[in-house]
C-alpha cells in the first residue's frame, strides 16, 4: 500500500461526515491564504472550482484534497494530517458554523516512505 500524503484524525472524520450529512459531497483546498494563514477549507463539491495550478494529493475521509502547485512545492516532503479544534476560523469554511475549525498538522516524511508515496494528480 502506498504512502498517503494526506491524513485525517478520527476526530477530524467525524466533522467530516456530520458536514457531508448536511451538505451532500464535500471537498478541500489547502488554502494559502493571507487571512487565515494555511488552513485546509471544506466546501460543498464544485463550489470551490480548481484549476490547472491545483494538485490533488489524495481524499480523506472520501473527499478529494487539494492544494496549488506552488504550495505544494513547499510541501511536497510532508505528510498532511488533517485535524479539528474548538475555534472559530477567519474562512468560508464548512465547519465554522458548528464553533469548529480544521487545521493542518504535519510531519516530513521518511526515506523509505518518499519512496512508495501516492501520485499526485495536476
């Protein structure tokens, strides 16, 4: 099995499926903002359209993840793991109505796991 590039923590997965529950399909971007700094934003599917510049760089709890290729630039050793805090975030995101927030932890990856990562898409 390879190497995910992106995670999420149970705590994050729950929010998740509860936002999916009322909301239909969901979808995030890794944003790069300069108001909420870099932040993963949740939206409805299609709301938020990518171009040719995004890259996905997996799904997370069924729901495709993306990030801009100049960003991922940066990140593209790191491993995401995508979390929920109590806090009201600056964005458009899904989740800030229920006094939540996802935020974005990470880790580099190891040798041997730069090795057998995930293909990107974009």
């Amino acid at each position: 099995m390879k190497t995910k590039r992106v995670l999420v923590t149970p705590e994050a997965e729950a929010v998740i499926e509860q936002l999916k529950a009322a909301n239909g399909e969901v979808m995030f971007h890794q944003s790069g903002g300069c108001c909420d700094g870099s932040s993963p934003m949740c939206f409805p599917k299609g709301e938020f359209r990518t171009g040719d510049s995004d890259v996905k760089m997996g799904e997370i709890a069924g729901c495709e993840f993306y990030m801009s290729g100049d960003q991922f630039a940066y990140w593209k050793h790191t491993q995401l793991i995508i979390d929920v805090t109590k806090g009201r975030g600056a964005s458009f995101s899904l989740e800030i109505p229920l006094g939540l927030r996802f935020l974005t932890k990470s880790r580099l990856f190891t040798e041997a796991e730069l090795l057998d990562l995930e293909m990107v898409v974009g």
